[in-house]
C-alpha cells in the first residue's frame, strides 16, 4: 500500500528551485516523479527546459524492450518498494533550498562516483506518465538487476538497448523513499547530448535527492501526529492492540454492542465514512446515519443474531459514477462471550469487484459464443470437436449431432496442399494463435473462404486443452473485389487510370526505362477556366466534355502509353518511346490537336476548350515518379502564367524558385510569434522650415534562418496567403504603442503614418479594428495618419470612400500612397475624404534633369493643391529634388536626404 500524504505547495516550490538550479549548473534538464496512493507514477515537477516528448523516450526504451503486462497497482507498488533503498540522510544542518555553494565538491570524478554509489543503492532510469498504470514482463529480481546497471549512463550510443533511445543523450536516475522504505519515486536528471550528465551531476543530484527525503521525513512525521490527534486516543490498552491489527486490513471493519453502539471501527471505515474514529465510536445508526439507513442495517444485524453464524446481509454497487462503480459484500457475524452471551455484532465489508468482473465476463462471453455472427468451433487438444455455436450452423449447413466428436478436415475444399497445414499448425503450437484465410466446403459441397482466427487455450500448467475457432465468411467480400479495385483505380466517369492507378504505372515504366535506357515524357493536362463550363452550362454539361475530351486524348496517345485522369478537369498522359525534345514536342502537339474541334454537347452548344500543358523528361527532369509527376505540374504552371493554351518544358530554376517561395510561406506564419517582424520610422519634414511633422512606419523581418528579407518580397506573399490582415493588425497596434511611449516622454512627433493594405480595407471590420486599436493603445487619433494606395481604393470606390469618411470622422488623418501608378478616377478623387496626396518616388527620381518627371510633380502638385490637399513627396534624396519641390510648392517630403528609416531609439534628432 502506497503512502498517500500531501505534499505542499510550498515544498514543491522549494524543490522545484533546488531542481532548476541544479539543471541550470548541470545543463541538464530533470524531472521528479512520484507514486500515488493508486500505485500510478505521475509528473510531479519538472525543471524548466524538460520536456514531455524527451522524458516519454525513456518509457519508450523500457517498454519496448519486453513485450508488456499489465501489473497490478499493490504489486508494483511492492516491488518497486522492495528494491528502492533508501539515500543518504541529509545532515540536519542541511537547508532545504540549495545554494550554489552547496554544489562545491570534489573534481576528482572517479573518487565522486566511489563516494555517491554504492552497490546496494539504487539509481535508476523510469519515464514520466499522466495517472496512467505502469507495463512491465520483468520479474523482481529482473527489475532489481536493471536498477543496480542503470547508475550512471553518460553514453547512451555505448549501450545497445538505448540506441533507439535518440532524444537522451545521457542519464541518471535516483530513487526517493519515505522514511518506512516505501518508495516515493524518482528524481530524473538527464541531457540530450553523451557527457551531459558526469559524476559531478549525480553528486549535485544526490544533495537534492538526500534533501527531499529528509523532508518526506518531517512531512509524514507531522501529518501522523496532525492525524492521531484528530483520530482521538483508543479506549484501553487492550484496544491499541486489536485496533493496530484491524487498521492493516482495506476491508471495512467495525464493532457493535449488544445495545448498538459502535465500539470499535478500522482506518478503512474512517475513510469511507468520512469522519474520525472519534465521531463513529459510542454512536448508533440512528445517530451517525439517520433512522431509515439505520433500519436497514439492523435488520442485518437481526439476521446474524438469529441465525448465530456469519452471513451476507448486502451486496450492492457504491459509486455516483459508472466508471467508480465498486460491488461491495458486507459480512455480519454476532459475537458471543465466554458464557455464549449475545455481546455485539462484528461486520465486514469487502470489495468483490474483481468476482464480479469475472462473473460478468463469464456470462457475457457466454452471451458472445451464442449470438455471435461469426462460426465459432471449439475442438479438444486432439483437434476433435467439443462444440459449435448457431451461426457456424448457418454458415456451413451442418447441425450440431453431426459435428460433435468429427474433425474439422470434414470441411477440407482440397485448395490447400499439405503443406500449408504443417505450416498452420506449426505457428499455432508455437504462437498460440494462427489467423489467415481458407477456403472450404459447405455440406452442399460447395466452397467458401474464410477468414479464420484460431487460438490455443492452455490449462493452469500450460498444456494445451482446447483450441477455438472464429471465422467470417468472406464470400460476398470476394465478389465485390473486383468492383472494388475498379474503383480503388480507376477514375468512375472516364473509366481512366485515376492517380494512384497512373503513380504504380509510371513507377513500373520508370524501373523499366532505367533498365533498358530509355527516356519517358510525362505530360500534365489541365483544361483552361474548366469552372467557366461547370458555372454557366451546369456540371452534368461539364461531365460530357471531359468525357469526351478522355475519349480524344486517349485516341492520341500509342497502346503502350498510359493516359489518367487524376482530377477535376486534370490529365496526364505517360508518353514513352521518347529520344529526345522534339518526339516529346510531337507527342503533345497531337494531344493539342483533340482541342481544336468544338465538343458538341447534349444541349446542341458547340463549346471550344484550351488546355495548358506541363512536360517533364525522364531522366533529365527526375529520376522517379514523384519527381517526375511534380515537376511536370510546375510546368504546366509555368504554361499558364504565360497566358495558357500553352506547353512548357520543366527548368530546374523553376523548381528552385518554387521551393523558395515555400520557405519563404512557411517561415511568415510564424514570424510574429518568434518576434521577427519590427518597425522602423521615416522621418516627414515640412520642406520650409525643414522641421519634423511626422513619421511613416515602414515593416522590416529579419528572419533567424533567411535573414532580412525585403518588404517588397515578402508582403505579398502575405497577402496572398491570407497573412497580411492580422501583419496589418499588428503594424497598427505596434505604432500606436511607440506613438504613445514617445507622448508619455514629452515628445512630439506630429502623426504616424500606417500603410493600409487592400485586403485590409476590403474588411467589413476594418474601421472597428482602427477603433479598438486606438481604445487599446490610448493613442489620440489626431497623431494616427492612414495611408492607402489609390488603386486599392479604386477596387471598390464606394466601398472605400464610406470607410474612409468614418475614419476620418475620428480625426484620422488619410493619404493617397503611390499616387499617379494606378488608374484614378478624378471623379472618384474629389469624392475621396482624403487630406494628403503623395507623389509616388518614380517620379521624384531624376528631378529636376528628367522633363517628363518635372512636368508630372508639377501637375499633382497643383492638382491636390486645387483640391485643398498637402501633397508630400516621396523619395526624395539630393538637394536639387528637395529644391525643386520646395519652390513649386510640395507642401512635405520624406527620403534619404533627410534621413533613412531608423529604429525609435535613433530618432531623438527629429523629435526634440
């Protein structure tokens, strides 16, 4: 039985320091487990870097070593206790948190390990689980042996039963017990890397092992005596006695006198009644349970008395829940003194869950044997038939006089040799268990498979003593095989090979070629705007062409190619017998040739399709099919991004560009969360007076493993894969905060601009988003500037110049970015509740020497003023771009010649 006391939490904590501090100087990481009351082992803390994941390796290389069995809880609990030897005692001027000082020992690391191990202690490598029972096959003297080799493993690739082991590197294990010897768990130090853990680690793990277990020692000390204070002192002498023996049973134990009163009650029935013996002893029924409960036991207290000997007064389920459920049995018995006078009742209570687990099982599986559906034959260890259950009769045709005492080779179809029986058999006797197929016969003679499970049954001395058969009849399984490979393979409405039919093929045709050196071409068709057809004539109408579209195709390709089709309106076709580029450009201008005739549908529509095609050449473009059938999907690809109705052959260079794209989608997922996305702020100035009137807040993402990577690459991949709302998001919100720490210093900054994206301003919830950021932030809108691109407003105008009046109803101040690259509408342009227009840096470059650029910055420039708008220009770095501007009015600019983008903390220039 496992000690059950609590362990505080503020012990927990003081270990769980003196853990982390140990695995800090260690570099280690480590985990103590302790045992329940349930005979469970359960994490109780770990250090901070351990994890879940490394700490299950261990389970994993216990556990999968030896096939597994299930121990019950008392008996693992007995022989673990009995093999874990208690550590060191910790001098009593020991603290109970370690200091670093504590950790000042010997460098000498053989003189360490003579002095932390001894041959009759135990270290030892256990895993962590979550209240899950332990598995084991080893025996005890097994388990003990393993402990004692187990000390110090500072190589786990030296020992081949922890090869497998990758995640742990290096391991020590010490045992903890309470003060009785009772084990109490493991503390676990252990390194992914050999050598992380050495002679030292153990010695600072076994200062916090003999630590722990000194105080196990105070913390039962004190609950025993908290515990016998409240329990109450026993009557007499005589009663310590006899209560000490009642208390070592887990049967609930008690005594009444011939009045009724409860004299005497184990540890058992306090826990189970949920109050002290203090409370239970000199007491009635009536009293501690209330007049109807207490009817009911007397009337079991009645019986024993009037029958004078022990009986069964209850058997009845305990438990609110189904799953606690227990079946307990109360005994009762009356007691008699020397003179045979009625003195009292003596009652017993135990739990005969197990009894009734069996009896269940007994009943149930007979239950099973006489209504399974399944043919069950149970023959002797002769192989002789004992019985057979209703359905075996269904199955065969036979009844049960005809079968009992006959052999099962009755049934022999004579498909199976010799052979194949001593096989059968010989795996049975050495198995114990044999499943397969066989076919045999009916009693009409006709023949049937089976799916067959034969099982030995052995005695309690492991003789064989019967053998027991479960068979299906597979009949109607066998006959829809054929249906159901067809359907496995093979696409249902072109009856073409569908993917995985066309990946075994090209896998073979790829084997072959490489044999004989031959080059294979595989050719990736997919129809042009497809959804056009299904959208405007209806599917059933799109189901037609591409039926007849696989007639076409397959009329095109020779006998020994292979066409599939492996999606909506996606083919592809296996050409061999190809030399070189020009017999694979051959082979797919006659598939292009089915395309040029219209497809004349149920409807009477003549309707014209155009197919893009990607082609990928064995060996040059892959060597195996998964290569090869990729790359040719890249091509095709390739073939639609430049204008479709079109080929193209596979590049390396666009794979390469693909994969890159890929890391680069991958690694923006998470590059909020690493914190790898920043902000940096450009400087505005007033071009007169050349003084500070705001900033832009430009993204910037250094990531750890691609480096800084340019906003111009990386956005819109954002925005392509639905990122670019939430970095959005977080551009608003991290500007508003710097906006509100440069207020809270007396700094002023004018407003901060934020790029809008499309995607962002499309959102019906952009202008609450705007709203909730500046609540959460404290940031005044009047320091806020947006800035939108005028095509992005152009997309929707309606749309925008409603959401943008409600911003700038809040004092939001908005700028139209990029200004003269899109195609505005001015009609649209004076509608637009905008304040800014910016002159978009393509036309800054090369004023005042470029006449085209001049004469267009003259034109915005007068355009916004005579719509009472600032214009700021933008990328502005000489002089002569900044003069020019100034003298023709720009109102701001912002660009290298003032100052590049800086990080917050270098801007204290622009700013004071």
């Amino acid at each position: 039985m496992m000690i059950d006391v609590p362990i505080s939490q503020q012990d927990l904590d003081n270990w769980l320091k003196d853990v982390n501090l140990v695995a800090e100087i260690s570099n280690s990481k480590a985990t103590l487990i302790a045992w329940n009351a349930a005979g469970e082992l359960s994490s109780m803390l770990s250090s901070d870097s351990a994890a879940d994941s490394e700490i299950q390796a261990i389970l994993c290389h216990l556990s999968g070593n030896h096939s597994a069995k299930t121990l019950p809880s008392a008996t693992l609990s007995a022989a673990t206790s009995s093999i874990a030897t208690q550590s060191k005692v910790v001098p009593s001027n020991t603290t109970s948190t370690l200091s670093s000082n504590t950790f000042e020992t010997s460098s000498d690391a053989q003189l360490a390990q003579e002095q932390l191990i001894s041959p009759n202690e135990s270290i030892s490598v256990l895993p962590r689980l979550a209240h899950h029972q332990i598995t084991t096959s080893l025996s005890l003297s097994e388990l003990t042996e393993l402990v004692r080799q187990s000390q110090l493993i500072i190589d786990t690739r030296q020992h081949s039963d922890w090869r497998t082991c990758s995640a742990i590197g290096s391991v020590i294990c010490l045992s903890l017990a309470w003060p009785s010897g009772a084990n109490f768990g493991f503390l676990c130090f252990y390194h992914n890397e050999a050598l992380g853990v050495d002679s030292k680690t153990l010695q600072l793990a076994k200062l916090i092992s003999d630590s722990i277990q000194r105080q196990l020692g105070e913390i039962l000390s004190q609950h025993s005596a908290a515990e016998a204070l409240s329990r109450g002192a026993p009557s007499c002498v005589d009663a310590v006695d006899l209560q000490t023996f009642i208390d070592s049973f887990e049967e609930h134990i008690w005594m009444k006198n011939a009045a009724g009163i409860y004299t005497l009650c184990n540890r058992s029935v306090e826990k189970a009644w949920e109050m002290p013996r203090s409370e239970i002893v000199g007491k009635s029924d009536v009293e501690l349970f209330g007049a109807e409960i207490a009817n009911i036991f007397l009337e079991g207290d009645r019986l024993a008395i009037e029958s004078g000997m022990p009986i069964i007064v209850a058997e009845c389920l305990d438990g609110n829940e189904t799953k606690n459920h227990l079946w307990l049995e109360t005994l009762k018995l009356p007691t008699l003194n020397p003179q045979g006078e009625f003195v009292g009742v003596i009652g017993m209570t135990r739990n005969i869950s197990k009894h009734k687990a069996v009896e269940e099982q007994l009943t149930l599986a007979t239950n099973v044997f006489k209504n399974s559906v399944e043919g069950v034959v149970v023959t002797d260890r002769h192989g002789n038939i004992t019985d057979v259950n209703g359905a075996f009769f269904e199955i065969t045709g036979y009844v049960r006089d005809e079968l009992i005492g006959q052999n099962p080779r009755i049934f022999s179809s004579g498909r199976h040799d010799k052979a194949f029986f001593d096989k059968l058999w010989n795996a049975l006797l050495a198995n114990g268990k044999w499943n397969g197929e066989i076919w045999n016969r009916r009693k009409n003679g006709t023949i049937f498979p089976q799916n067959i499970t034969i099982s030995t049954i052995y005695d309690e001395v492991g003789d064989v003593r019967y053998f027991v058969a479960v068979f299906a009849d597979i009949s109607a399984q066998k006959e829809n095989e054929a249906q159901l490979t067809h359907l496995a393979y093979f696409d249902p409405l072109t009856h073409l090979p569908n993917r995985m039919k066309f990946m075994m093929q090209l896998k073979q045709e790829v084997r072959q070629a490489k044999r004989l050196n031959l080059q294979l071409a595989t050719v990736m068709i997919d129809v042009d705007l497809f959804k056009h057809i299904n959208d405007s004539f209806g599917h059933s109408i799109g189901d037609e062409m591409l039926v007849e579209l696989a007639k076409r195709l397959r009329s095109q390709v020779g006998d020994q190619d292979v066409l599939s089709r492996i999606g909506g309106d996606e083919f592809v076709a296996l050409i061999s017998g190809i030399d070189n580029n020009e017999d694979a450009t051959v082979a797919i201008n006659q598939l292009r040739q089915v395309f040029e005739q219209p497809f004349i549908v149920s409807t009477g529509d003549h309707l014209r399709l155009t197919a893009s095609m990607g082609v990928s050449l064995y060996p040059n473009d892959g060597t195996d099919a998964d290569t090869l059938l990729r790359n040719a999907d890249a091509a095709m690809y390739r073939a639609k991004n430049d204008g479709r109705n079109n080929y193209a052959f596979y590049t390396e260079s666009l794979t390469q560009q693909s994969f890159e794209h890929l890391k680069l989608q991958s690694a923006l997922y998470g590059a909020i969360e690493q914190n790898a996305l920043y902000l940096m702020y450009q400087p505005k100035l007033d071009l007169v007076s050349r003084k500070t009137v705001g900033f832009e807040a430009l993204l910037r993402w250094h990531d750890p493993q691609l480096g800084l990577i340019s906003p111009a690459v990386f956005i819109p991949v954002a925005e392509k894969i639905g990122l670019i709302h939430e970095i959005g998001l977080w551009v608003l919100e991290t500007a508003c905060r710097q906006g509100m720490r440069w207020l809270s210093e007396g700094k002023h900054f004018g407003r901060i601009a934020v790029n809008v994206a499309g995607q962002q301003l499309q959102r019906s919830s952009f202008v609450d988003d705007v709203k909730r950021v500046l609540a959460e932030t404290g940031l005044p809108a009047k320091h806020l500037e947006l800035e939108v691109t005028e095509s992005v407003m152009m997309q929707n105008p309606d749309l925008a110049i409603r959401d943008l009046k409600l911003l700038g109803d809040l004092g939001i101040e908005l700028s139209v970015d990029d200004f003269g690259t899109g195609y505005s509408s001015l009609n649209y342009l004076k509608k637009l509740p905008i304040h800014k227009l910016k002159i978009d840096q393509s036309f800054v470059r090369d004023i005042p020497f470029d006449t085209n650029n001049t004469a267009i910055a003259k034109a915005v420039i007068a355009l916004g003023h005579a719509l009472k708008l600032d214009i700021i220009a933008e990328g502005v770095e000489t002089k002569e771009q900044a003069d020019f501007l100034q003298q023709n009015q720009c109102d701001q600019a912002q660009g290298y010649l003032f100052s590049r983008p800086q990080l917050p903390e270098d801007l204290d220039a622009f700013l004071s």
